[in-house]
C-alpha cells in the first residue's frame, strides 16, 4: 500500500528537481513539454511546479479539458432542444459555458428544464423516473467519461428505456495531439500524457506518436512526485535523441489499457470526426452513437440544424487550448473574465486554464 505522502516527500521532490536542474543546463534551449489533462493542468499550478523547474523548460497546456473544448454549436443545440422542451440532463460545469447565444444557464433561468446530474446513470435514473420527459444527457468528454455514457445507453437499451437520448459530444485524445504537432505552431518538443484517459486507452496508444512524429509521451499521474519524474523522463529523452512512450503512471495504467471498457465503447460507439474549439474539424477525434443504438441518439431521433455566429469579442480560448498562449496573455483575464463571469469556457470549468491560473496564478501573473 503506497501512501499519497509518498508522493509529497521533500528529499524526493529535492532530489528530482536537483536532476532535472542539471538536463536543463544541458540542453541550454527552450524546451516546450505539453499536457493534455485538466487535472494535470490542475495539478502543475497548485503545487507550484513550474517554480519548482528551470525557466527553459515550458509547461504549455493543451486541449485536455472536455468542456473547454466543446465548441459553441454543441452548447446552441443543446439550447435550442431546451427551448423545444427536452429536459437537459448535464454535468454542472456544462450549464455556464457561453454558447454564441447564451448558455443553459440563462435558458434555465426562462424557465426551461435544465438539471444538473452527476452521472450518465443519474440522467438514465431521471429518465426512468419521468416517463413524461424527453431526457437528453449531454455526453461530452474523453475516454475516461465516455464508457460511463456507453453503460447508460446500453442499460437503457436493456431496459427498454425510450424517453433517454445523449447528446453525443465525445472525443479522443490521441487525433488532437496528432493535430497539434502536424499543426506545429505550438513547437512540443514532448507530451504528458493524461493519466485518466491512459487508465481506459493504455499507454500503447501513444506509440505512433513517438514513432511516427519523433515526439516522447511519458503517462503521468497527479501527484508532485508523478509531475516531476514526468518532466524528468521527458527531458532525459530529448537529451539523449530518444523518442518513446514511457509509463510513469504504472500503478494505474497499463499498457493495453482497460479491455473490458475499450469493448463497451467499440460496441456502442462508432469513431467519427469531431468538431474541437479552437482547433476546427479533427479527423476521426470523435465518437457517434452506432446505428444499433441510435435510438438513444437524440440527432437521430430528433434533429436539430443551429446556426452559430457570434464570434465573442477578445476571448482567446482557441489559443490557450493549442498552447500558443497563457491565459494571463489574454487582455480580459482577471478583469473582466474571471469564475463568476467567465467570458469563455476555460474560465468555466475547475480544469480550464484560465480557471486554474486565475485561482493558482503563477510566476509572472
Ligand atoms: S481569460 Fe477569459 S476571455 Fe480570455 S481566453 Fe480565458 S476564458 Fe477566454
């Protein structure tokens, strides 16, 4: 049994960073390592790492917070199935992301059925106890949230369930990180790779990335010490010309990943390409409901066509999602944007960047 604290210790801490000191020095460069996960975007800000570590060595954040990267059409339809008089069951952080006409937050307000659910399982729940309703749960997120969401539409399946639909909005991982380096303007010289999703998806499913873009991935998990020898792998890689996929993370992901969720998702899912903020149409970075389930796919059953214009003035989240920029760079961090009248989805969601630097804030804020 292994203790958080053992993740926490001084001397370690001390001693990790004594070494990634000394790689830095080496290899007198900037060095730009990226994560893909709000936890540890999260994670990186709160303990203070990026203090802990030379100043060549850039800790970017990428796409790795699902509600940030829900582009404004999935928030307008889902508006505009609450304006038809569906009962939108959806995660809390969902219900304040501005759409490009509002948010769910302001329909709620007029009156329309908006409930907050903790899970996939509580929507089904909800579904089952109001056989009135038309339920639709807004499914978005990655690898780690959408087996949860597979259940729910496979034990509606089951039972029998009709009056339960999702509103698919799921995406992958792996295609934005493939993006983001054929893209380049972001210059990642390696990756943390997120330790949630890595649980369901291993971490074999980085290996063409390192093989076929000579970029390392090391999977981390969130603690100081995890954090660390992350950045400490990664350097020592690039140091040595080396580019492979290394599991820091070992006492939760494994190599293959978790069989029995990956077959969930095979069963219900089809992949498909997904629409990302900030980063356009992804191919094959998203995931369908599959036609054998498509009556629990409310635009199967329901379509619904929205127009999504309004561009919001300033708001610079597409680059903060790519890494091209910090949210202290943005002119209306602190004032106006801020958690109580957030101008933009990463200033939202607890995992969002511009949420983490405005709570944490760092060097230089
Ligand atoms: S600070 Fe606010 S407006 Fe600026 S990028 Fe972040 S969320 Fe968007």
């Amino acid at each position: 049994m292994r203790y958080v604290s053992e993740f926490r210790e001084y001397k370690l801490v001390e001693g990790i960073t004594q070494r990634i000191a000394r790689i830095a020095r080496k290899l007198a460069r900037e060095i730009r390592l990226m994560e893909v996960c709000g936890t540890h975007a999260m994670a990186i800000l709160r303990y203070g790492i990026k203090e802990l570590i030379p100043p060549n060595i850039k800790l970017l954040s990428g796409p790795g917070c699902p509600v940030c990267v829900t582009p404004d059409e999935y928030i307008d339809k889902a508006c505009a199935y609450a304006r038809e008089g569906f009962l939108i069951a959806t995660f809390g952080d969902m219900i304040k992301v501005p759409g490009s006409k509002g948010s769910l937050l302001e329909e709620k307000s007029r009156g329309r059925k908006i409930k907050v659910v903790y899970s996939a399982m509580d929507a089904l729940k909800l579904a089952k106890s109001s056989p009135e309703e038309k339920v639709i749960f807004l499914g978005i997120g990655f690898e780690t949230t959408a087996p949860t969401v597979a259940a729910s539409i496979s034990v509606a399946k089951e039972e029998g369930i009709a009056n339960f639909m999702v509103l698919c909005g799921h995406k992958l991982i792996p295609p934005a990180m493939k993006a983001l380096l054929e893209d380049g303007e972001a210059k990642i010289d390696g990756f943390l790779c997120p330790g949630h999703v890595s649980t369901i998806i291993g971490s074999k499913a980085y290996e063409f990335l390192a093989r076929d873009y000579g970029v390392p991935c090391v999977v981390t998990g969130f603690e100081p010490l995890d954090i660390l020898q992350g950045i400490n792998l990664l350097i020592s890689q690039i140091y040595q010309g080396r580019a492979e996929v290394e599991n820091e993370y070992t006492r939760a992901v494994s190599s293959e990943g978790n069989p029995a969720a990956r077959a969930l998702l095979k069963r219900v899912f089809r992949v498909s390409d997904s629409q990302w903020r900030g980063m356009g149409t992804i191919k094959d970075s998203g995931l369908k409901i599959a036609e054998s389930y498509s009556s629990y796919d409310v635009q199967t059953r329901y379509p619904m066509e929205v127009k999504s214009s309004r561009k919001k003035k300033g708001c610079r989240c597409g680059e903060v999602l790519r890494g091209l920029i910090e949210p202290p760079e943005c002119a209306l961090f602190k004032n106006p944007c801020s958690p109580s009248n957030p101008l933009g989805p990463c200033m939202v969601s607890i995992e969002g960047a511009c949420n983490v630097y405005y709570r944490f804030g760092c060097k230089g804020v």
